[in-house]
C-alpha cells in the first residue's frame, strides 16, 4: 500500500474508483512495475552477455601470452644451452 501512496494519484481520486476502480489501478500499477522489473532483467542479461565476450577475450590473451612465454624460455635454454657449449 505504501507504494500507492507514492503514486500521483491522490487517495480521494481513489476513493472515488470505487472497488473495480481501484483494482483496476492496482493492476495498471503492478503492469507498470513489472514493465520496470522487465526492462531491468533485459539490461542485466545484456550486460552479462558483454561481460562473458570480454572474460573470453581475456582468458584468450592470457593463454596466448603463456604461450609466448613458454615459447621465449624455451628459445633462452637452447641459447644458453649453445653458449655454455661453445664456452667449453
């Protein structure tokens, strides 16, 4: 009921509904808040859709980056390994 009350409708123009009006005032009121529950429900969905895309964007560079690192410390062994060699 508190939430009625916040509503620009005054409580004598509700009481002068009647019951059918009144209910019909609910109703229009609860459509309009699950309109607003709605639209919030969309924009969570599409914000979770863009997070996953750039958490894969993310969990890509990062295997690519380990991939190049591992690339890296293998081709500094070999140089290490040829120049410990070469020093013998």
């Amino acid at each position: 009921m508190h939430l009625l009350l916040e509503t620009p409708i005054a409580i004598t123009d509700l009481a002068n509904l009647g019951t059918a009006g009144l209910m019909g005032a609910m109703w229009l009121w609860e459509r309009r808040t699950s309109r607003q529950r709605d639209q919030q429900l969309d924009e969570s969905h599409s914000r979770i859709l863009a997070d996953r895309i750039q958490l894969d964007q993310l969990i890509t560079l990062v295997r690519q980056n380990t991939e190049a690192l591992t690339r890296l410390t293998t081709t500094q062994e070999q140089f290490l390994q040829r120049f410990s060699g070469d020093l013998k």
